[in-house]
C-alpha cells in the first residue's frame, strides 16, 4: 500500500492532470468563438477586428500546443542499450560536436545501415534496423570512419582521457584533476573499494 506522502504526490498529479484537461477543453472552445468572430469580421470586412481574432486563434493553438505534444514512441531497448554501451564515445562525440550535430551523424550511419541495396553502386546495406547485423556492421563503420569523419576514433570499451573528461564535465583540467585526487585520497574510486 503507498504511503500518505506517496498518496497525497498521486492525488497532486491527478489533480494538475485534471486542470489541463480543463484548460484544454476550455481552449477548444474559446478557439471554435474566435474562429467564428474571425471570419464573421472578414465576412463584414471589417479587417482590423480579423486580424485581432486571428492573432488570439495563434496564441490559443500556442497554448494549446504546450498542453497536447505528440507522444514521442518509446526508444527501443535495443539502441538504448548500444548507448548505454557506448556512453563514452557518444558523450565525446557530443563535447566536440554539439547533440545536434552529433544526432544527425549518428542518423546518416543510420540511413546508410538500413538504406535498400543498390546492386550498382551508391546503394545501402539493407540491413533491418537493430537487428544484430546492423549494429556490428554499425561499430564496424565507426571503427573505419569516425576519426575521419569526427575526429573522434570509436574504440569500444575505451576511456576517457582526464582532459577529456574535464571537459564533458565543464570542470577545467586543473579543477577536474585537483578533484580526482581528493576522491582518490578519500578512497572513493571503484577500484579502491573492497569487495
């Protein structure tokens, strides 16, 4: 059974679940008069009232907009766990690169990996998305190209040089290494623990 904390948190998100709902009912309503005012001004050529309902039909579907996303689809495991595996790499890639640049990197592979074959050049790989051919010949690509294309090498299972990972932390070398030694003479590191 929750707990009263844990009873009183669920009782606050159905309660802030249900204002929305509200609101959201309420915008639609508010946009369907304002649609009707708009173009009822337009029918009367009264323009300077249409255009005054038409920029409060733009800022209802705004705010509606902030309530109503698109639901995103779950990530599949299976390319959840290649992050996870490959953390490093990706959060080197995203230090030097910035995540959008890095995403759409990361999505060109994609493309090529899953991309039909073309028995005359230019074409490719056919691959059926995250089935295992695609993520071997997926780390094989980056084995090959990253570098080059990134100057970033992929090495799975490597690990990250200090200066390195002063910089994904935003820690300068002299603070990150300064830190690393006080975890070092606190005995903090995995490494140091007994087992």
């Amino acid at each position: 059974m929750a707990t009263y904390a844990e009873q009183i948190a669920q009782w606050r998100q159905q309660r802030a679940q249900q204002q929305i709902a509200d609101r959201v009912n309420q915008i639609r309503q508010e946009h369907t008069q304002v649609i009707r005012e708009r173009d009822q001004a337009i029918a009367d050529n009264d323009m300077e009232t249409a255009e005054l309902r038409d920029m409060d039909c733009q800022q209802l579907e705004q705010e509606h907009a902030q309530y109503v996303r698109p639901q995103q689809p779950p990530m599949d495991q299976r390319l959840a766990r290649w992050g996870a595996m490959n953390k490093d790499y990706i959060d080197r890639l995203i230090a030097a690169h910035g995540n959008e640049k890095v995403t759409h990197y990361l999505n060109t592979i994609d493309q090529r990996l899953t991309a039909p074959k073309n028995p005359y050049g230019g074409g490719g790989f056919g691959l059926s998305r995250y089935s295992q051919d695609y993520f071997d010949r997926g780390k094989d690509w980056l084995q090959l190209y990253s570098e080059q294309d990134t100057g970033i090498p992929y090495e799975p299972n490597a690990t990250l040089t200090a200066d390195e990972a002063a910089k994904i932390s935003g820690l300068s070398p002299k603070a990150y290494n300064q830190a690393a030694q006080e975890i070092g003479r606190q005995g903090r590191f995995s490494w140091q623990q007994k087992r």
